[in-house]
C-alpha cells in the first residue's frame, strides 16, 4: 500500500499543472455521479394510476388513498395521480372495490342506497341516469374514445298508437384527435346505443365528437344516396375486379404496361317476398257438420252432412339478398411495344387481333354479360415518350437498378477508407516532426554502463539526419520517416526518453 502511494506522490509531482486540474476534476465528476446515482436508485418510483380523471372522480381516489395511508403525488393539473409503483396493482384492485374511477358518471350504483318512499317520477328519472352513464362507460372502453356522454330521451307511453313518439339519443364523444373513429365504428356505437333501449332505432341516435362534427351523417344512408357502408363495398367490389384483372395482364405485358379501371352499379334494394303453394292432391279433413230432419206429414227423415277440406299449404318468405351487381363498365389501357433501332427507340402500337384477344381475358375475369349491358372498352395507347426502362434491357435494364444499393454501399465504404488513411498520414507526420524538433535530454550513463556497453552514448539528435537540400516537402517527410524507424529499430532507449521529454516539455 505504502507503495503504490509513494508510486501515486511521484505520478502527482512529475504532473504539470494543467494535468493536475485535470485528474481533479474527473475524480470529482465520478464521485458526483456515482452519489446521483446511488440516490436516483435509493428513490421512491411512481408511477401513473390513472389519468384525465374528472374532478369528482379524482378527489374521490384520493380520499380512498389517503385513508389507506398511500403516497401520491397529483399530476396533469389535477387529472392524474401517482403511487409508488410497488402499490400500483394494490390500489387498482382496491379503487374498483369502491367503483372508481366513475368517469364522472354514476351507474346502476345509483339504486344501492335507494331509499323508501321514493316516488315513482325519481325512480324513472334515476333509471334513465343509470342507463346513461353505464352506456357512456361502456363507449368510452372503445380505443380511441376518451370520454362519452349520452343523453337519452324516451317518451311517455301512450294507448293510442297515433300519439305514440319513437325514443331518440344523442351522444357526444371526447376523442384524443378528430377522425379516431372509423365508420364502422360509429355504426358500432349506434347499434349499441340502440340495443340497449326498448323502442330504439339506429337510426334515431345521433353522434358527434368533442370537435362539432358529426360522425352519424350518412351512416345508415340517405334518401337519394349511398350509405358508408354501400359506398365502402362498392370500392371493395370494383377494386377486387381491377386488381384482378390488371395483374392478369402485367404478368402477359411486364409490370406497367397495362392499366385498368372498373366502375360497377350494385343493387342494394331488399326484396321480401311471400310465396303460398297448395297441393290438390293431398288434403285433410278439417270439420264436419252433419244433420239430421223429419217430416211430418209422411214422417221421412233426411240427413245431410257438410265437410271442409284443408289442402295441404306452402308458404315460403324469401328475403333477396342485397349488394348484387347490376352493370359493371371496365376501361382498360394497354402500352405498345418499343423496338431498338440504331441506337433509336421505336414505338410500336398493338395489333388489333391482340387487343381482342386481350378484350376476352378481361371479359371472363370480371364476369362481363351482355344482356344486363355491361360495357368493356380497350385502348392501346402510348404510356410515355421515352423509352421504357424495363422492356428491351433500356438504360437501367438488366438488373443494374436491384445493384445500385450495393455500389453505392462500396463506394462509401471506399471514400471512408481513404479519408482514414490521409488523416492517419497526415497524423504520423506531424507526430516525426514534433519528435525531430524536440530536444533530447538523456541522462548521462554511467561508468559501469559505457563499460559494459564498450562504447560512448551520446546524446540524440535528429537535425543532422534530415537532407535539407531537398526542398520537395513530400520527399523531405518520407525521408523522416524512414530514419525515424531505423533511428527507432537502433536505438529504441534513446526513443522512448525522447518522446518522454516531449510529452513533458508539452504539458
């Protein structure tokens, strides 16, 4: 131990004094850090519990926390709370035993301390409070849907069916960004806001976001248009037929050099029919009358009996089923061919023999029937002026595009190389003039070192090797450089005590 500090108080006195202010603060920075750290690591983690609570809700879990004797921290301007993250799991289990967080919203909670004599106006006023807010919870687990409010009106029965009101709701959702919700989804809500009240009608609940926009618009379709979902099968429809057509023919004609569009008109009216059938031939005594009278004058009696025969009946109710194709109209677009010619490229156009044969392709894929007047329209045209760049081995043909990454890969690679290797030139170069410039101060050998050596050392100096005659500074850096490491394979003691010297006349 005495050692390595004596070896320590040597190290400290041969150090100049920009070393030592140096070595002082980097000792000071590490002992800094390692106390943030070990404090960072002997900290309370906490973690988020929950967020963007109402205000009713928030002081409720804090009440709850605090008669559990729980840390928290309050975050998000009174939205949010935090618990050491060791409790998170506890507290969660325990806050839904107490039906928290509400959302701000109460539920069928509401009836569990229903007292007595409650009239019957409250009780149908509290149902309709609980059917909100347990709908309002339910819409907002939905991803995308921060918060839900619903507002339901349901009318007063009626005896008379003329004065009798459909029920209608409304619903307003907190969306973290406008147009979360896909259609689907809204149609999703309304169905079940409407599942969920007697009477009610998709159509009667309306919903718009936080924004003023209205996301029910046109969801279950309008007089004179389409709805979401029509429209939404009918890009399915025409893109499925395009899609399989256009891959039919890129794979005859190479990639790009066909184009097709389809448009198709769908039958979306819902047909229900009721057919009845009778067989004749197989029937069923359903009644029978028989009576009985006598005469009086000559006392004849007479019988007389009536029968009914139900035949036997099929009544059949067929539902047609809706989104079926009336009339489909394809364009198709088809490039010619290009020939190379003297260094000029040539465009050929299609003959037509190869447009009707490619006409028939199209017809079977999509299914094309004349008699409901289905339309199919193939142009050969000229796509671009220049020359193709996949067909006939063009500019970028033969696969020199796919090779382009792995070029310009090398040729990175390659730039990098000789930038390190001129920077470590330049590097040794300037570290042989630094040493040839430096004076070397060797200490004096002994008597018993030049005895045993059986020669003089003497002291080190590097200006009498340099030729200055040569005024070419290339040449006059190669020449250091060559006696540098024959002075370094000669003498190596004398080499080190020299970069010594020059390290300590630099600090």
């Amino acid at each position: 131990m005495a050692d390595v500090i004596k070896r320590f108080g040597d190290l400290w006195n041969q150090m100049a004094l920009s070393q030592r202010l140096i070595l002082v603060s980097l000792v000071g920075a590490i002992l800094i850090t390692l106390l943030l750290f070990f404090a960072w690591l002997g900290r309370e983690d906490y973690t988020l519990l929950y967020s963007n609570l109402a205000p009713e809700d928030a002081a409720r879990v804090i009440e709850v926390l605090q008669k559990n004797s729980v840390d928290y921290r309050i975050t998000g301007g009174g939205s949010g709370v935090m618990v050491p993250a060791a409790r998170v799991g506890e507290m969660k289990v325990l806050l839904a035993g107490e039906g928290l967080p509400a959302g701000g919203l109460t539920g069928y909670e509401l009836f569990d301390d229903q007292g007595l004599g409650v009239s019957e106006f409250t009780q149908n006023v509290n149902y309709r409070r609980a059917q909100e807010g347990e709908l309002a919870r339910s819409i907002g687990t939905i991803k995308g849907v921060e918060k839900a409010r619903v507002h339901l009106v349901i009318p007063k029965p009626s005896l008379f069916k003329e004065d009798r009101r459909p029920p209608s709701a409304s619903v307003v959702l907190n969306l973290a960004r406008p147009g979360d919700l896909r259609p689907d989804q809204v149609q999703a809500v309304q169905r079940l806001v409407a599942s969920s009240v007697e009477g009610l009608a998709p159509e009667q609940v309306t919903i718009l976001d936080s924004f003023g926009n209205l996301l029910s618009r046109d969801a279950f379709g309008e007089a004179g248009g389409l709805s979401t979902a029509q429209l939404e099968l009918r890009q399915q429809v025409e893109s499925y037929l395009a899609r399989k057509a256009q891959s039919t023919l890129e794979s005859v004609l190479g990639p790009g050099a066909a184009l097709v569009r389809v448009n198709t008109e769908l039958d979306f009216e819902q047909v229900e029919r009721t057919r009845e059938v009778v067989d004749p031939e197989i029937s069923a005594v359903l009644s029978e009358n028989r009576s009985q009278s006598q005469r009086e004058s000559d006392g004849e009696t007479t019988e007389s009996s009536t029968v009914n025969y139900e035949f036997n009946r099929l009544v059949e109710s067929i539902v047609g089923a809706t989104g079926g194709v009336e009339k489909i109209a394809v364009a198709v677009l088809i490039d010619g061919t290009y020939r190379e010619e003297d260094g000029e490229t040539t465009y050929v156009p299609r003959s037509p023999q190869e447009l009707e044969g490619y006409r028939k392709i199209v017809e079977n894929i999509v299914g094309f029937d004349a008699d409901r007047g289905d339309r199919i329209e193939v142009l050969n045209v000229q796509f671009t002026d220049a020359t193709p760049l996949v067909q006939d081995g063009g500019l970028f043909g033969g696969g020199l595009m796919q090779k382009v990454p792995s070029l310009l890969n090398r040729a990175l690679f390659v730039v990098a190389l000789l930038f390190l290797l001129v920077t470590f030139r330049k590097m040794a170069s300037q570290l042989v003039e630094n040493i040839s410039k430096a004076p070397v101060a060797a200490p004096a050998p002994t008597a018993e070192e030049t005895q045993a050596a059986g020669m003089e050392r003497k002291p080190v100096s590097l200006d009498g090797l340099i030729d200055h005659s040569k005024k070419d500074e290339a040449d006059q850096y190669m020449q250091m450089e060559e006696q540098a490491k024959a002075l370094a394979l000669d003498r190596p003691e004398d080499i080190a005590q020299l970069v010594r010297t020059w390290i300590y006349s630099k600090g």
